[in-house]
C-alpha cells in the first residue's frame, strides 16, 4: 500500500551546506503525490480543466539526516487517513533503508472558486488505515 | 520583540494554482530568519565560513489562505523557545492583517562535521518567552 | 533610464559549488523586469486578470563572475530595443561595480490564448535608443 | 550521439500562467547534463570533492513553445564542440516531436580555488563535431 517514486538529487536540490535545501523536500514529496495520483489512476491536467486542484492545508515535518548531491532517494507515500473532505498522508524519503525526512501532510481539494470542495471519487473510498484498521 | 520582513510574490513563486507554490513559503521564512539574524548582528558568511550553519529539524505548518501574484506579505519572526541546542520560533506570514501562513520552526546549528553544535553565544541568551514567561 | 532593484543571496539560491545556482539569475533578472513595470505604472496583477501575461521568448546570458551567500547585488535593467511587438532588456546583476551577470532578454506579451498580442499602450513607446539614437 | 532524458512537470515547475516558468528550463538541462555525464562515466559527486565542479559561462535561449503541467517532456544533449577549456552543448527539451526550447550551452570546469581548469579527461577529447567534421 505505500507507493514509491526515485528521486535523484540535483544541482538545484542543493544549498552552501552542500545538502538539500530543507524546502525543496517538498518539492520531492509533491512529486511523490503526484505520481501516487497517476498511479491510481487521476489525471491533475483534466482535474485542473474541470477547475479543481488538490492544496496542503499542513505539514508536520521532521528532518532527520541531510540528503547529498547525486543521492538517489526514494519518496514513499501511505495514506494515513480519510474523510470525504481532505486527507492525511504519511510521507517519506529514504537513501536505502535510511530515513531522511518525514512529513504527515494534509490535503484538501478546491473547487473553481478556490474554496474547499469533496475530494474526487475514489480517494475517499481508498482503504484507510486510521478508518479500517 | 516580533521581526518583520517584506516579501514581494514574483511569477518564481507561483504555480499553475495561482498561488504561491506550497514550499516557497519555506523560502520566504527563511529570508525572514536570516534577516532576523543579521538585525541581531549575526553575520551568516561569516559562520559559514568557520563552518557552522543553521539548519531546520522540524516544522509544523499550516496553510489557512493563499498569497497571489504581486502580493506584497509580511514574515514575521518571533522566538517561542530556546535551549542551548535549538530555537523554536514562531514564522508567521500575513497579507496586511490577514494570517496566510503559520510555522513552528525548530533550528539548531551544525559544525563543520555536520553534527550539532552549541547554538552561537547571543541567540540562546535571547529573551525567551518559554523560559521568561 | 537604467532601473535598479536590491536583491539579497539567501540560502535558496546557492548550490553546492557555495555559488548562486545559474537558472537563479533568471528569477532575479525577473523581480527586476517585474519592479521596472511596476515603477512605470503596468500593473502585471490586473493585466494577467485582462489575461495579458508577459513572456521571454529568448535570452543571450553570460555568466561572468559568482555571486555568494548573503552577497546585495543590484540587478540593472535597460531598455535596449522596443517594437509593437516585443522589447529586448539589458539586464545585468552587480554586486557594488562589479558585474556578474549579464542579458539581453527578447519579451513578448500573449493574450487570452497564449497567442501574441501587441504590448502594452506605453511600452511599444518608451524612449527606445534603437529607434531614437 | 544525442543523450536523452525524461522530464515530467510537476507543480514546481508552473507559474501563474499555466506553463513551465521560464528559469526552470534551466534546472531541466541541467538534470539532463548531470545524467549525460553519468552516463559516459563522470562521477560529479566524486568530482566535487577533489574540488572541481562543472559551472556554465554563457547561455543562448530560445523559448519556441509552452511545456504544461503534467507534460512528459524529453531533454537532449548533444556535443557541439569542445576545447581543452571549455564544451558546447546544444540541449533541447521537446514534448515528443514538437521543438520546445533550444539553447546552447557553453560549460567550464572550476577547481578549488574557483579558478577555470582543464576540463576532465575524456571529456575534451568526445567525439566533437566542430573539430571533426
């Protein structure tokens, strides 16, 4: 149940401290959910058309050990919980079985008008952990 | 005791949303600490230099609104706690009085091996609302 | 009739080498070319409303010396070339005399869909040193 | 001779507008140099601790057509001539067999004290077709 996305570190990953620059984990992430999405089968781009985008409401994210120029990660996503409204994912990035960084992060989906709408089909039906046990 | 730094939102920081891409909030507050920094007359370079740099451990944040194109926003800083390890502060970013973005942001400092160091004299000194009350 | 905008090095902008990452100059040329316009009375927020945005159709950039972490650089921009149709900039990033970076940027403006349009009513007529020596 | 790469766009790379921002074509090719360069057997990250780093000294651009959000979009790397000092390469980023953007790229390698060095073994004496027809 946990999907997996390689993500290989670039130049522009990096700061001065030689290391990955603490916000762009959530640009590795956000790739994590997107492709986690394309797996199951949701396109964004016809989403985007039809006026709806998914958005972060929070993140709790712990930094755990820096991420090196030309690392090849792994971006792991689980999904934690569900409600018809929003969900909880757990996400991860790893170099080999080490963690690096770990967020919980929630997202909710808005509609044209920018404001909070049900979340699409078949993402609140997935199996859910905190629901199902 | 609340710092405030202005940031203009650039197409850099949009996404097809929009808005300001999630993680470039990350960015903006940490413009914010390092001008924090520097009003307090620590001087960045310089520590890089003889090889200490901050580095964030862990962030809880929220989103509660979205910041547009050409957005001028404040962030604003605030220290929440200190030991001699690690500061906790409290990054806030506003549109005029409208609260866009809140952090919990917990830095610590890392010497020349990459692994923690005493936080520079000065800064766990600071008047510290946790210690102080 | 040169515009002149700060733009500080933050950690954001540096890569490993200790240097600002080379696609970085592209966000400060365009803080710059967007606080030109807006010292000039364009209002780029209600143009992209219209849904007039502005966009680079080439650039001829040389790298000349680096820019550090916490470095204040001035980013230069000049009017080089204007017709009904697009403008060139020199845009050129100093820190104190020294230049650093250097382009000349081809701009166009793109209509509702995506299609060039004519600039802007006083754009197209800016004191043009092409046309006027 | 031409190395290829897939890119995808992601959120990150989208302005407001819609389309990949125009700075992050930069961070595509680059990704595609890193990639070409592993291929033939250069190890940056070992590189960049002996001290050298590749860094680029002049870009031509040309921004032919939008890339979208969620494109699949393919990066090209192709030798366009080389000195004991310095490569161009021709990079090109194509969504299948439209001709987004073209850009050529003049690259240097910096040793230790940031200082141009001779460009590594191997790489100089590439099948190269200015000096071999």
């Amino acid at each position: 149940m946990t999907h997996r996305w390689p993500i290989r570190v670039y130049y522009e990953d990096t700061d001065l401290a030689g290391i990955v620059y603490y916000a762009n984990y959530l640009r590795f992430i956000e790739r994590a959910r997107s492709e986690w999405l394309r797996e199951m089968g949701f396109d964004q781009a016809a989403m985007k058309e039809a006026g709806t985008v998914f958005a972060v409401r929070r993140i709790e994210a712990d930094y755990l050990a820096p991420a090196r120029f030309d690392d090849l990660l792994t971006a792991e996503t689980t999904l934690a919980a569900a409600t018809p409204a929003r969900l909880t994912l757990d996400q991860q990035v790893r170099r080999g079985e080490a963690l690096l960084f770990r967020a919980a992060v929630t997202v909710v989906a808005l509609g044209p008008a920018g404001r909070p709408v049900r979340l699409p089909a078949g993402l609140a039906s997935l199996p859910n952990p905190a629901r199902d046990g």
